[in-house]
C-alpha cells in the first residue's frame, strides 16, 4: 500500500511539470514565431501517446465492466448501480445546463457582439434522440471494436458479462478467471503507456498553446472567461456537495486527489483518454473497484457536463452575436437537448462541439454560428473535458459510498435476525 502511494504522487507532480513547462514551451514557440514547429514536430508525439491510449482502451472497457459485473456477483445489483448511474449522470448535467445558462445570461457583458455575415459551416449530419438511442446497440460483434464505439462495447460487455453470471452454476470459475486476466493484463498494458503522460501531455499542450496564444487574447476571451466560470462554479458547487454529502469526503481532500486526472484531462481534451488515471484518482477516493470499472467507462462516455454547460453558454452568445433574444421555452428546449447531446458526445476532442450543432438547431439558431467560436475549440476543450471526468469520479465515489451503506445494513438486519433465533 505505501509503496503504491508513494508512485502515484511523483506522476501527478511530473504531469504538473509537465503541464507547466508546455504551456511556457507553446508561449515560447508562439512568441518566437515557430508555432509551425510545434505543430509539426512536438504535436505527432502527443498523437501517438493519445492513440495508443486509444488502442488499448477498447479492451480494457470491454473486460474491465464484465469484470465489474462478475464481481457483483448478482445482476440484480448491476441493474440498481446502473440506474443511480445513470440518474446522477443526469441530474448533475441538468444542473450543468443550467448553470451555463445563467452564467452566460448574466454575464453577458463580456460577449464580443462578432461579425456573423459571411459565415460558414458545414454541419454534421443530426441525430435524432431515436437514433442516439439506436445507436447505442451494436449489429455486429467487432464493428463495436474497429470504430472504438464505446456506448456499444459497453452494451456487449454487459450482456457477455450477464451471460456469464447466468451460467456460472453449471461450469467452473474458468471463465471468471480468464475475464480478470484479461482485465489484468489490459490493466498492465495501460499502466506502462500512462507512465508516458508527463511526455504526452508536454507534447500536447505546447502546440495547443503555440497555435492558439495570440487567438485566446483576441477576441473570443470573453467567452472563454464566461465558459471557464460556468465549469467553476459547477465544479466547486455540484460536485463539492455531492460527495460530501454522499460519501462524507471534504471537497479539498476530492480536489487535491483528483489533481492528476484533472491535469491529464486538461492537456489530453480527452475522457476516454483520462480513464485510467480517472480510476486511479477515484479509487485512491475510497471508490471501489467493482464500482469503478463500471460507472467510470459509462461516464466517459455519456456524462458530460462540462460540454453541457459550453453548449449553453456557445448557444447565448452565437444568439446574441445574431441579435436573437432567445425565450424562456427555448432555454428549456436547450436544457433538454444539450442533456441528449452531452450523451451522443463521444469522450474525445472536439467532439461536442459536433454536437453543438443539434442544440442550435433546436432552437432555430444559425449552425454557422458555430464558426464564430471553433477556432479556440480546444481552450473550450480542455475545460469541459476537465468537469467532465470531474463528475464521473464524483459518481463512483458517491455510489460506491451508498452501496457500502446498504451493505452494512444488510449485514445488520441479518445479524439481528440470527440473533432473535
Ligand atoms: N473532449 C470532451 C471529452 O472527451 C468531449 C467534448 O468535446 O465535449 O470529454
């Protein structure tokens, strides 16, 4: 136990390093004029450290949530931890909606009023809430796989594992045992690679630095300004009170534990990405592993409610730069949609942005709107991906808390009973 202590703080230390020496690098080679550098030659290193996370995080999600429902060793306890997952998921994005709305309705003084004549962008083609719901279940055993669709290999591996807990009474505990060894062994393999963060995330931040410096000062700080409040403030206040009061855990204690996912979310703009580390962060929270391995892969995946809250904000200041008042209905639609889009976004760069567009489009706004704020696309990023695993730790620890609870009182209803025998 003390020797595991004392290997995750020297990482989030370097990571911190890392972080800071990037952000100076990227000033350095902006300000010198060589942020085609950056971009060509430090940039490929971050990439390639972000796509053999990607690589191995497909199997690892896979065994890692049948693990999980192995260990729970009753689906009925899989189906009661999935529910208040997916019910905290979407209470605390509610909540992140809103609080992004207020935020960029109050605040909207310091929403530059841009240019929006001229504009153009080229929509993605929308989804439907029907076909985000189809979406999430797989026609095919490995298209899941190849395309890293995380919504689908968790729905495969919750039926692989439901199976498995079905026939376990009529074959031996082999099967069990060759899940956890593959758990393991994926485990191992994200290990070894995570040990490389300090690299990639000075490779990833400086590029990002160097090419978007100049931008941040310019015009669109304001919005950044507004965004970053909006992830503040849902960060500090929601998830502050959820696991005190869910899991009796001082709000500095969850911040400074969760310092390494947060710089590494930071940097990478990535959830899937920040799993590993997100689960190290959380069980060093009191999270338990069974727990874990479950509801963080799911998080990844469909809570998001640091992108939740950009939507919001993006949407009032593409409106006011097109000089349209939105209503109280329409912030409602808003609230509703950008829930299901933060759920459709998958957990990689860029990618709620993508889904900016289904919530304009809600409301009857421009979707070229969404040009006016893409070019610092990866400032608002690197925020919201932050809240976002931010809130899928709170999730685990809060749950693994709560069913801890219930199992003491099981555990005392039973002693009780044998006693009154
Ligand atoms: N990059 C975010 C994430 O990985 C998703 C987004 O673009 O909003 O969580």
């Amino acid at each position: 136990m003390k020797g595991e202590k004392k290997k995750k703080l020297p990482l989030a230390l370097l990571i911190f390093i890392a972080l800071a020496l990037g952000i100076l690098a990227g000033v350095i080679f902006a300000a010198t004029g060589h942020s085609k550098f950056a971009v060509n030659y430090i940039k490929p290193f971050g990439t390639i450290f972000l796509n053999l996370i990607k690589w191995v995080v497909t199997p690892l999600v896979f065994f890692s949530i049948m693990s999980g429902v192995i260990s729970m060793r009753d689906i009925k306890k899989v189906g009661s931890v999935g529910i208040k997952t997916v019910l905290y998921y979407l209470v605390t994005t509610s909540f992140a909606i809103t609080i992004g709305l207020l935020v960029a309705n109050l605040m909207k003084g310091f929403f530059p009023v841009l240019e929006t004549s001229g504009l153009s962008y080229d929509p993605p083609k929308s989804k439907s809430f029907m076909d985000v719901l189809v979406d999430i279940f797989p026609s095919n055993f490995f298209k899941p796989f190849v395309e890293a669709n995380m919504l689908q290999i968790i729905v495969a591996s919750l039926f692989i594992g439901f199976a498995l807990l079905l026939v376990r009474q009529k074959k031996t505990e082999m099967e069990f045992r060759l899940v956890d060894t593959m758990n393991d062994l994926f485990m191992k393999v994200m290990e070894m690679i995570v040990k490389l963060s300090p690299i990639g995330v000075f490779c990833l931040i400086a590029p990002v630095i160097a090419e978007n410096g100049p931008q941040i000062l310019g015009s669109l700080a304001g919005v950044l300004l507004v965004a970053y409040v909006g992830y503040i403030i849902h960060m500090v206040v929601v998830y502050s009170l959820a696991v005190r009061a869910g899991a009796k855990i001082s709000p500095i204690t969850f911040f400074r534990k969760m310092l390494p996912a947060i710089l590494f979310a930071f940097s990478s703009a990535s959830s899937v990405g920040t799993l590993p580390i997100n689960e190290e962060c959380a069980r060093d929270l009191g999270a338990d592993k069974n727990i874990t391995s479950f509801v963080l892969p799911l998080g990844a995946t469909i809570n998001m409610d640091g992108t939740a809250i950009y939507q919001g904000v993006c949407a009032i200041f593409i409106a006011t730069c097109y000089g349209i008042d939105l209503t109280f209905s329409q912030m409602l639609t808003i609230v509703l949609t950008a829930t299901v889009a933060s759920i459709g976004t998958a957990g990689a760069p860029s990618a709620g942005m993508v889904m900016l567009a289904m919530v304009l489009q809600s409301v009857g706004l421009p979707v070229e709107g969404i040009a006016l704020v893409a070019g610092v696309d990866r400032i608002f990023d690197m925020g919201r991906t932050t809240v976002n695993i931010t809130g899928d730790a709170s999730c685990a620890i809060v749950i693994s808390a709560w069913e801890r609870r219930k199992q003491k009182k099981r555990e005392k209803k039973e002693l009780k009973k044998q006693s009154a025998q």
